[in-house]
C-alpha cells in the first residue's frame, strides 16, 4: 500500500532503506518466506487477518518473524491485525515519537487533514504525533498550543 518512497524498498522517514518484496495479500507471504531465517513485514495494520496465521506459521517453523506498525487508528481504535498479532508474539516493542505540544510521548496518530477514511497516508502534513492529553483536546476540536490542559500533562510527566 504504502510505495512513497519506493516499489521494492522499505524505506524510512529519515532515509534508511532495506530491499522488500511486495505483496497483495498474507499468503503470499508463506511462499516468499521458503528458505529464510527472518521475516520482516512492514505496515502490519494493513494486511488481512489471515496474517496472523501467516506470521505464527512461520514462527511456529522456526522462522523470526518481525511486523512492524500502527497499533491505533487515527480515532485511537484498535488497527486491523495488529492487536492480535501483539497478543500472539513472544516480544513487543512499542516505540513512540514526542508530542510536540507537551513533550511527552506521543501515543496517538492525530490527523490533521479533515478525511474520515480509515487509510490516509502521509507524513507530517497529514498527521501529527499527539501525549493523550494533546489528543484528547485536539479531538475535542480545540488544537490550542503546548501550555495549556496543564493539569493532564502534569500528570503524563509523572509517568513512564
């Protein structure tokens, strides 16, 4: 789905790359995997639910299998595959960006442009990285700088 950058290559946003073999569905997957010791998927929440029995195939033969992607839809809901590929792995590894309004993690993908589609790729002109209480007031319709809600975000400071 995601080919901004490039057809064959996962790319990230700071230009790092790694050659990939694109695919349309999960099951594809099996049959590129023949003969490999590791797997990675990229982009997980946009693959079909036949993935998780993809990935757990794979592990169960011995292969590392490593999927990477959004946990949470723009809404904060769940995202396809991902909750059950996370209750199926033997690792999990959240990594999150900075909220830039509060300087706390950012847990949510807020998106900026007025579309409800579930699947709007972009960067930083669609979406920003938001701490719960940054997406919590920008849901609320209030997109107010980082200073304010002080009371939420003292207390995101107190935590881990």
């Amino acid at each position: 789905i995601d080919t901004r950058y490039h057809e064959e290559m996962v790319v990230s946003h700071d230009a790092n790359e790694i050659r990939s073999t694109p695919v349309t569905s999960s099951s594809m997957i099996r049959l590129l995997a023949q003969g490999c010791d590791v797997v990675g998927i990229d982009e997980g929440q946009f693959f079909d639910d036949e993935i998780v029995s993809v990935c757990n195939d794979l592990a169960n033969s011995g292969i590392r299998v490593i999927v990477a992607g959004l946990d949470m839809d723009f809404k904060g809901n769940p995202f396809g595959p991902m909750p059950a590929l996370m209750a199926t792995a033997e690792y999990v590894t959240k990594v999150h960006a900075v909220c830039p309004r509060t300087g706390n993690l950012a847990h949510y993908s807020f998106r900026k442009a007025n579309n409800d589609n579930l699947v709007l790729l972009g960067e930083t002109e669609e979406y920003e990285p938001l701490s719960r209480a940054a997406y919590y007031e920008a849901m609320q319709g209030s997109l107010t700088p980082k200073g304010n809600n002080e009371e939420q975000m003292k207390l995101e400071k107190l935590q881990p």
